[in-house]
C-alpha cells in the first residue's frame, strides 16, 4: 500500500475542520492525525485478514486451491448453519427495532429525569456480562424457573412452558443483549429532531399520527437503519446466548467455526467458513447501500 | 515479540545490565540456577489443589519453579508452536486433545525409560499412551438429579437413560466444546456389553443417538453448564462428568452418580515439544505420578486417582466415591484410544470425522 496516497487523500477532514490562520505545523499534515488509524488497523486488522484469506486458498502444499470453497458448497450441515444464522439476526433485527424505536420515542420526548431513569434501564444491563445475562434468563424462563413455576402455581398452565433451549430462548435471550445497540442511535436522531417540524405539521392540521408518519419517521430513518445494521451485524456472529438458550435446532455458523478451529484445528476450512459468512454479511450490507446509501448506513445523524 | 526477547537476552549475556534490566537479570538468574517449568491446567481449583500438593511440595524438594497457566488448549498450543514461542512444557488435558496434537506435531513421546519403575506399576498400562501418561481419572457416567430419582429408584444404566417411559424426564448430552460423541454408551444402551464396546459399531451407535434425540431438552457446551443445570432441575438426567457430580453432591447439590455403564478416560501428563528443560519435566512427573501425592490430591478434588498405590492412603469413605475406587473399577470401560486415534482412508482420525458427523448430524433435521 503506497502510505503517501492515505497522506495525501483526506485533506478536507482538516480544511473544514479547522479555521484558517489556527494552523500548526503538525496540523498542517493531517496525513499524521491518521497515520495511527492506518498502522492500528493494517497490523490488527488488515494483515491477518489476509493472512485468513491466505490459509482458506492455499492448498498443503502450497498452490492455490478451491478444495475449502468447494467443500463448503458441498456441504448441506453448513448451508443449514448459514441459513440459522441469518433467520436469527433477521428476526432479533426486526424485533429490536419493534421495541426500540418506541422505548427511543419515549426517551426522546419524556421529561429529562425520565429519560435518565430509562437511559439507567437500558445501560445497567448492557454493562453486564452476556453470560451473567444469559444464565439470568435461565433462572427467569427455566423449567423450574421463576415464571414457569408462577404459571404452575397459579392454575394458568398445567406443566411449565417451553421457553428455553429452543428458537424463543434464543430470541429473548438475543434482542435483550442488543436492544442498546437498537435504541441508542434512534435516540440519537430523535434527539436532534427539529421539534418544530411535527409542530408545523401539526398546526397545519395533520393528526398526530400522521404527523408522525410523515414527518417524524422518515427523518428519523437514518437512525432506525444504523440500529438495524449494528443488530444484524453483531447477531450474524453471536455465539454464547444461542449456545446457552438454544437448542438443537439454533446452532449458529459461529458455533461450528469455534468447533472447526478448536477442536478439529482444521483452520484453513475455519478460515474460509469466516471469510464466507463475512463476504455474505458484506454483501448484505453492501446491498443495503445500492438502495439506501452508504452515508445514512452508517450514520446515524439525522440529516433534515 | 520473540526478537524482541532475543535482543533482551543478547544485552543481557553481553553484560550491558543497566538499572534498568535489573529486574530481567533477577529471573534469568533464577532460571539458570535452578529452572522453571510452566505446566498448563483448568484453572479453578484443579490447579489450587494441583499447586497444594504437587507445585509446592515438588519446588521444595527440587527448587524447581512451577509456573502454572492455561487452559491448555490444542489450539493454544499450536500457536505458540507456529509463532515459535513456546511457553509451555506440560500440559494437563485429555486424549482427544492429545491425539490432534500429536498429530499435529505439537507434542513429545514420553520416554517411560525415565520414569520411576516402581510408581508406573501402579498406573494400568492402558494409560501408559506415548504421548501422554493418565493421572487424573474422569469419566462419562450417568449423573440424575436425586429429587426427581432418589437413588434406588434412579437411571441404573444407559437402557434406563434411553427409556423416556419408564423414566420421565429431561436427559442433557454434550455437544460442542471440544466432547466427542458419547457413541460408546449409545451402543452400550443399545444392548453392547462393556467388553465388546470396541471396535464400535458406528452405524448402530448413530442409530442409538436418533432415539436418543427426542429425549434430551439440552445439548450441554460444557460439563460446568450440565451439571447447573442438573442441580437446578432444568434437566433430570445427565451423561457428564461423574466426579464433577460427586463435587456437586458434596457441595449439597441434590445430584448423584451411577458408575453402571461409565466411559473411563484419563486427564494425562503431556510434554509440549521444543519445551526447554526436559530433565526439570521428567523430575517432575516422578513426583506427582506417586500414589501418596495423588491420594492426597483427591481428597481435595474427587477425581479418580491413576495410580493404585493411591488407594493404600485413603480411607474406606474417601474411596468409596471415587470413580477408580476398586468397587468402581469394575463396573465401567477404559476409553479406547487407539480406536478413536485410529487414522482412516481420508486421512482423519476416527475422532475427528465423528466430531464433523456429530456437528452435521446436529444441525441437520431429523
């Protein structure tokens, strides 16, 4: 990589930046500001994702090969995994953003002291640990768990409920770890909403609903989809919450990679099952930008 | 990083100590008097109880330094084998893990020329492996919750555990973290006696497992998560560990353990290769294969001694819950590791392609 190009490149980030006459000498080579991003992510990112892409191609004795793609086409148990995979962010992604755009309107527009209280709900959690969380919901939805045994108790079911180890487990278990991820940039955008945008509409005889739907949603679309990529993205490779609340039948494509590269060292197949559940989420992603636009993807700044 | 370390002990040898290496010269020092050696184990109080009676008494008698770390990972092991940097010189693990790592050749054969004589006796030849020497005995055995089969009344062998009329209940098998099919007990289940285990019928054992399915409510990732959810009664009946039920039930747990049917397996001692000080290692293995120090060991933590000498430094109800006590003994299998080890015509081990076959056999629907 030619390091004087990334030098050269992002003059604007300064010139705009910053005002004139306000120039240091170190300022004026913003090439440096980044240079650390670069070197950090080249060495920790970069360099052994090329080095994965290398062991998925190479062959034992060195050529270029297609025996790991190849393989990987062939066989159905890994496409299933792919497919629980994908079904799984998707509905924990739909989900999130069913119950956190509401908890980011609620936030948005209560009084501060309620927003802080609810921004306490919402943060506490998410600064505990996936597995302390995960355990929790064991406790709260096991057979012999807290619900079940209220149920039992109280006549309304007869033999406690299946609400662990299988799909629903995982479901429950999932959104509320990555609810925040959700309703955080929602907030965000809901936050610098012009107020006086749905109050014009309002004063001009729209309802509140449609107020809403065609003042407010739309221009807090950008947050909403940031939300729903960070969701999708970190449920495409959750590992622990299906481990532990699914069963059978919700064995993730992380699953097998973790069992593929520790147990059977087999890295190379590892290497290109990762670079494959890689390329699909990019494609998802890169998909998404084709009719959304990489700009509102990826930020989660409400533009009006 | 390892330049790094080369270029320190260059500075170091060429005398150019300044104030600031000091503190670098002060372990150099003690490892050229003496030697360190880094044995890799589970952590938790495993590794308490091995530093108790095995690290201490040993840098006592020897002034060898024991160093511990882990887990010891095949994994782990690898990487420090390919970035050249190998840190460890035992390892504490199983024989699965032992055999890809040989395999792979990460580990040692053990010289048993260099071995006290008089304790390998003790130790049954079938865990005398080339590449590793069992000392620690655990076991795949049928562990049920005393409040839903209080023990009379309880799953007495594999048959039982497959019986889903006759005993009621969630059943919780092992899947993932590195545990290899329990195919031995299926076919034991299926009417195979203990002694005609091997060579296993695999077609026949995987049939066994399809019954088995419908049955088990959690496919457990490790043997800690079993036997939680065993002790709450999240699940009924397990096939886990049988000394970590014999923990739990000594902790109050309502669990306990049937031996009926159980898959005897050694945590062994294993040498990584390109370890540095082999002579320090091999000291080390003569002091903790002795029966007193493992006696002693199991009266902390009730896994099951290798060494039969142990027996002579235990009392009646010490032994009577370990899972090599001589009652015990008989009514379980050994592991057969040359079976699993066993390399077939695509080049895998015989535990490598059931592990693939149990990941597909899992996510694929019945």
């Amino acid at each position: 990589m030619d390091g004087a190009e990334i030098v050269r490149q992002p003059r604007w980030i300064w010139r705009s930046a910053l005002p004139d006459g306000d120039r240091k000498p170190w300022r004026a080579r913003p090439g440096l500001m980044i240079l650390g991003a670069v070197l950090f992510l080249g060495a920790l990112y970069l360099l052994p994702m090329l080095i994965l892409t290398g062991w998925a191609f190479r062959g034992p004795n060195g050529g270029f090969t297609f025996a790991q793609a190849r393989r990987l086409l062939s066989e159905g148990a890994y496409h299933t995994a792919f497919i629980t995979t994908f079904r799984t962010a998707i509905i924990t992604m739909l989900v999130c953003a069913l119950i956190g755009y509401p908890l980011a309107y609620l936030m948005a527009t209560t009084s501060p002291r309620a927003r802080t209280l609810l921004m306490a709900g919402i943060m506490i959690p998410f600064w505990t640990s996936v597995l302390a969380r995960s355990l929790a919901w064991i406790i709260l939805l096991g057979k012999r768990g807290i619900l079940n045994e209220w149920l039992v108790a109280s006549g309304l079911v007869s033999a406690p409920l299946p609400l662990l180890f299988n799909s629903l487990g995982v479901q429950i278990g999932m959104v509320h770890v990555l609810l925040p991820f959700m309703i955080l940039p929602i907030w965000a955008v809901l936050m610098r909403l012009d107020q006086s945008l749905p109050a014009a509409a309002r004063s001009l005889g729209a309802s509140p609903m449609r107020a809403f739907i065609h003042v407010v949603l739309p221009l807090s679309l950008p947050g909403l989809l940031a939300g729903c990529v960070l969701v999708f993205m970190l449920a495409v490779g959750f590992y622990i919450t299906p481990a532990l609340l699914g069963g059978d039948r919700d064995i993730t494509i992380a699953s097998l990679i973790e069992m593929v590269v520790r147990d059977l060292l087999d890295w190379p197949f590892g290497a290109m099952l990762s670079l494959s559940l890689m390329a699909l989420v990019g494609g998802v992603f890169a998909f998404g930008a084709l009719f959304i636009g990489a700009e509102r993807l990826t930020s989660a700044e409400g533009r009006t | 990083m390892s330049k790094q370390l080369i270029s320190r002990r260059k500075v170091l040898r060429g005398g150019a100590a300044s104030s600031l290496a000091a503190p670098f010269l002060h372990t150099n020092k003690a490892r050229a008097d003496k030697g360190e050696i880094v044995v890799a184990s589970w952590g938790g109080s495993r590794t308490s109880a091995m530093r108790e009676v095995m690290f201490k008494p040993f840098e006592a008698a020897t002034g060898i330094r024991v160093r511990d770390d882990g887990p010891p990972e095949a994994a782990k092991v690898k990487a420090q084998a390919d970035s050249g940097n190998i840190t460890w010189d035992v390892l504490d693990t199983d024989i699965p893990a032992i055999l890809t790592m040989a395999k792979n050749n990460l580990l040692l054969p053990i010289d048993y020329a260099k071995l006290d004589p008089g304790k390998l006796d003790k130790i049954p030849k079938v865990l005398h492996h080339e590449y590793g020497l069992g000392h620690l005995i655990y076991g795949f055995n049928i562990v049920y919750n005393t409040k839903t089969f209080p023990t009379g009344r309880h799953p007495q062998s594999w048959a039982d555990v497959w019986n889903g009329d006759k005993y009621k209940g969630g059943r919780s098998f092992p899947f993932r973290g590195g545990i290899s099919p329990q195919l031995e007990v299926a076919l034991i289940a299926d009417g195979v006696p203990i002694d005609k285990v091997y060579p296993l019928d695999i077609e026949r054992a995987w049939r066994a497992m399809d019954r088995l399915r419908p049955l088990v409510s959690k496919w457990y990732a490790n043997h800690a998560e079993a036997i939680q959810l065993l002790s709450k009664g999240e699940v009924d009946v397990c096939c886990t560990v049988g000394p970590r039920g014999i923990v739990a039930k000594r902790e109050g747990a309502p669990v306990d353990v049937e031996y009926a049917g159980g898959k005897l397996a050694p945590d062994n001692w294993a040498l990584v290769r390109g370890g540095k000080n082999l002579d320090a290692v091999y000291q080390f293995l003569n002091f903790v294969i002795d029966g007193k120090v493992q006696a002693e060991f199991a009266k902390r933590v009730p896994y099951g001694p290798s060494s039969s000498d142990a027996f002579n430094h235990l009392t009646e109800i010490e032994a009577k819950d370990l899972i090599t006590s001589p009652d015990n003994l008989t009514k379980q299998f050994w592991n057969d590791i040359a079976w699993w080890g066993a390399v077939g015509p695509d080049g895998k081990t015989n535990i490598e392609a059931q592990t693939e076959r149990y990941a597909k056999w899992m996510v694929q629907r019945s």
